[in-house]
C-alpha cells in the first residue's frame, strides 16, 4: 500500500489510507472521530505552547503484538 512503510510521513498522497482504526468493516473503530480530535488538539496546543519544537533523534519504538507506537522522541524546545 505504501512506498517506504516504515517512515512516518503523513504527507503521502495515500495517507488517508490507513487502517489504525479499521479497515472499514463492522467493527471499525467506534471512537475514530474522538480520539481524531484528541489527537488534532494536543498537537495544536503542543505547537502552540512551543513553536520551535523539533525532533533531535530518532523515535524509540514501542515493540508489541497489541499497539504500534513510540516510547520516546528526544526533542528541543524553547
Ligand atoms: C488512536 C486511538 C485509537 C486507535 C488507534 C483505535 C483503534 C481501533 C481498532 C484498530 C479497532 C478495531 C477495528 C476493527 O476491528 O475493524 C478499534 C475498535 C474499537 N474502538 Fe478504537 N481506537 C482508538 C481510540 C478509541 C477511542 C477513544 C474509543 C472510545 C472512546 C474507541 C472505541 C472503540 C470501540 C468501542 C471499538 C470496537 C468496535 C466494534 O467492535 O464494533 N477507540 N479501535
């Protein structure tokens, strides 16, 4: 589905593709639309709070047959 899978690029112009809620079945995730929000709002207030935030590292990856996701992220900010 996607070129170079395991780069975080939300950019793609297939992003809206992905399936981390469901693939569209019966059981599609029944708090997309939340947790869509919760996740748009704490990145704003995170980028407003700190405009000059900006990786320095690579993420530590969370290993887990349940989840998918990042233990850490070194960071700057001002
Ligand atoms: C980033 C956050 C979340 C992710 C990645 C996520 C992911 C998923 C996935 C992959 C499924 C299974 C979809 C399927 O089998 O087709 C699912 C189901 C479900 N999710 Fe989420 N979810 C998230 C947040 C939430 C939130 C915030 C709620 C509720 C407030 C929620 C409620 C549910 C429920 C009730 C189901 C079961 C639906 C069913 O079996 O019919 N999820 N979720």
């Amino acid at each position: 589905m996607f070129e170079n899978p395991d780069a975080f690029d939300i950019t793609r112009y297939n992003a809206s593709k992905q399936i981390a809620f469901g693939a569209g079945g019966p059981h599609f995730c029944l708090g997309a639309n939340l947790a869509r929000m919760e996740i748009r709002v704490v990145l704003q207030k995170l980028l407003a709070a700190f405009p000059d935030l900006h990786a320095t590292g690579r993420p530590d990856a969370l290993l887990s047959q349940f989840v998918h996701g990042v233990k850490s992220l070194p960071c700057t900010v001002r």
